[in-house]
C-alpha cells in the first residue's frame, strides 16, 4: 500500500477559472498508477474561511410586473444579510412597496401601496424572500405573504469536488455528477474559519483518474453551485491511498 499527500494551498495554484479561488488548478509532479491498483481518495483536514455571501449571484434576484404592464428586474447587491438589512435593502430597491417581517412566523409580508403586482419569471431570490413558487396565489392583488419561512442561512455545506476523480458518491442535487470528495458542514459563524478533520477516515474509491497532473479543484455549495470566497484563500490536504 502507498499513500501519497497532496498538500494544496490556494494561494499557490497555477490557474484560476475566472479569477475565482474556488475553481483552480494545481499542476503536480507527475504520479504513477497502475490500472490494476486500488486507489482511494480523502479529505484529511480543511481550513477554508467563511468569507462567502448568503446573497450572491445565485439567488438575489426579483422579477415582478406591476399592474400588468410593467416588468421590473430587480438586483440585490451581493452581500451578507440579516433579516433587518435585507429588508432596508429592498425598501431600496422596490419602489412603492411596505415590507414586514413577522418574527413569530419568521414570513415577509410585500405590500404595494396601490397597484397590483405579481412575481415572474427569471426570480431567483424564492429562498430569502419564503416563495416556494412564483405562481402562487397572492393574499390580494396587493400584498405578498411569505407562504414558507424565509431562510438567510442559504450556504449550509461545502462541496469539495474534482472532475479528475470519478467516484460512487451520490448527490441529490446533482445525482450524475462524480467528482464530490466529500461534503463539510458549516457550523461557525460569517467571518469565521471552517475546519474540519476526517476523524472517522472516510475515503472513496476512484473508479478512474483523468490527468492527475493537472489537478482541479472546485469549492461548491449544497446546490453544486460555485462559491465565492471573494479573493480569500483556503488550504485542503488530500489523501490518495493506493493498494
């Protein structure tokens, strides 16, 4: 058996995919497998830090049509929000509007002051908002009651994934994709570090590797898509366990 680490620093990589420290590449020396050997990829520990948004460009925007005329596309500026700083956000944004929130059912009420309105289509922001479907049935023509709770804790677990390695790991979200190395919860607050350590020693077997040398690496959420840590650097130790 033979263990190899592979020590990545992102500060280090040879490559970024669109300037982004999530989505790099590692050029390594070259490593020799056999195809009649086992290998085993892991994770060992990660330091990875918590400088990525919970409104990003995945999920902060609004399409309404105001009485049935006019389209507005409305952009939330990417950043970290609490209830209270997502509402003065909007107020911003959405002309003629009052915005509640409803501590007790942790819901939004959007109220037009008087013209009726409804959601369209490209709206991503269903999540912070608490709308499961933009064809819902409005309380009134005016006024937007939150059908499901708001949820501002948007980025729940990172995705740490490497389409060099074809594995059996199955992902709901995307439950073709077999690059996911394993998934880390978020448990720490905005601002500060992720760590985590493999203390239970959970490796996947490689069903094949594609151009080792050239090792790309990607930071995803729980939705497969990319995160941002917005210029901020992590460190991954890899651990490829070959029988």
């Amino acid at each position: 058996m033979e263990k190899i680490q592979i020590m990545l620093n992102s500060k280090k990589a040879n490559r970024y995919i669109n300037d982004k420290t999530t989505d790099c590449i590692f050029t390594l020396p070259q490593i020799e497998l056999k195809r009649r050997h086992r290998a085993y990829i892991s994770i060992t520990n990660a330091i990875i830090p918590y400088s990525f948004y919970n409104v990003n460009e995945t999920n902060n925007k609004i399409s309404y049509i105001l009485d049935d005329t006019i389209t507005y596309n409305i952009v939330i500026p990417p950043a970290n929000y609490n209830i209270n700083t997502l509402i003065d956000a909007l107020k911003l944004l959405m002309t003629g509007f009052t915005i509640t929130y409803n501590s007790a059912t942790n819901k939004l009420k959007i109220q037009h002051n008087s013209l009726s309105w409804e959601f369209i289509e490209p709206t991503t922001a269903n999540e912070i908002i608490g709308l499961s479907d933009i064809n819902i049935p409005f309380t009134d023509v005016y006024t937007f009651d939150s059908d499901i709770g708001i949820n501002l804790f948007t980025v729940r677990t990172l995705q740490i994934s490497s389409n060099n390695f074809i594995m059996n790991n199955i992902d709901t979200s995307q439950p073709n994709r077999a690059s996911i190395i394993t998934s880390i919860p978020i448990n720490v607050n905005m601002g500060s570090i992720i760590q985590y350590d493999n203390r239970h020693n959970i490796q996947s077997l490689i069903h094949d590797i594609t151009n080792i040398n050239n090792l790309h690496i990607q930071i995803l959420d729980q939705d497969g898509d990319l995160l941002d840590l917005n210029g901020l650097h992590w460190s991954i130790n890899l651990l490829l366990t070959i029988e």
